[in-house]
C-alpha cells in the first residue's frame, strides 16, 4: 500500500460499511467475506476489530480505542469505539461509524488529541459521502430511526460527539 494508500484503503471500508449487526461473528475472515457480496453491516466495535484485523495484514500497526463520556450514564449513547492507525511515526483516530476522522490546523489526530483539543474544536473529515445509518436492528434497536429522532441537526450530531468524546482507553 503506499503512503496515500492507506487513506484511500480506509476511505473505502468506510463505504463499504453500514451501522447493523447482521455481519457480526466470532471470526474476523468470516466478517471480511461478507463484505464480498454487500456491505459490511457491522456495529462500531465490530468495524473497528475488523480494521485492526485487517490493516496488519497490510503492514500497519493498528488498536481499538474505547471512547465513553464522563457524564451520568444513559444505557444508550455512554461510549463508541473507534481505532488507531500508527502512520507516519503518529497514532491517528479514525471512527468508520461516522465516516470521519479529525483535524486540528490541518493534522490528523490521535484520539488522545482529539480529547485534549476538546472534539468540537476538531474538524471532522468526511471519508466517504455514504450514509452510515440504514434501516438495521441492533439489540431491537433500529438505528436509522434512532439516528433520524436523535440526530437530525448538526447541532444534534455535535451534542453526540461532545458526549461521546471524553475519555478514551486502548481496547
């Protein structure tokens, strides 16, 4: 893969990926092979697993990052996960979940930078122009229409950002 290489690679399983749970297994090439016939459906831990699976393979050291909030628990949107990749002598975060990365003054950031710099101070950078949320279940808990009540506005999405994005750990 080249140096751009892994921006397109990550662009591209960002498309390829839709928030459900019908493509979770145990097994990460079983998971890859379904991304043969659609598009993986997958919740955030099971994509992030998925990249850290894969990008090795490839070359590139990769983690998974727990994001949770530090504000009283709802049961509902308490934390996220997301992975790093270590590219060029950095970690940088990147949540296909949302189809972004972020930026500070032009630099990809860590989650650890992300957290620090305060998430809504970040910008977040679309991978793909995809919509992440389709008609799925997950846990009897339709996320296109949670995401259609709950995240209509940018202001919404960034209330969710701002919650989500407060502490982190490597999972």
């Amino acid at each position: 893969m080249t140096k751009g290489g892994l921006y397109e690679f990550i662009s591209g399983a960002s498309w390829h990926h839709e928030h459900g749970t019908e493509d979770e297994q145990a097994d990460f090439q079983a998971m890859a092979n379904a991304g043969r016939t659609h598009k993986w459906r997958l919740r955030c831990g099971y994509i992030a697993g998925l990249m850290v699976w894969m990008l090795p393979q490839f070359g590139y050291q990769a983690r998974k990052i727990n994001l949770l909030t530090r504000e009283e628990r709802n049961g509902v949107d308490d934390g996220h996960i997301i992975f790093e990749v270590f590219h060029e002598n950095k970690w940088k975060a990147w949540d296909l979940t949302n189809g972004v990365y972020f930026t500070l003054n032009g630099k990809h950031l860590s989650a650890a930078e992300i957290i620090d710099a305060g998430v809504l101070n970040c910008t977040r950078v679309r991978l793909d122009a995809d919509d992440r949320y389709g008609a799925s279940v997950a846990g009897k808990f339709c996320l296109g229409s949670y995401v259609d009540m709950m995240m209509n506005t940018p202001e919404e999405v960034d209330a969710w950002f701002a919650r989500i994005f407060q502490s982190w750990s490597v999972g």
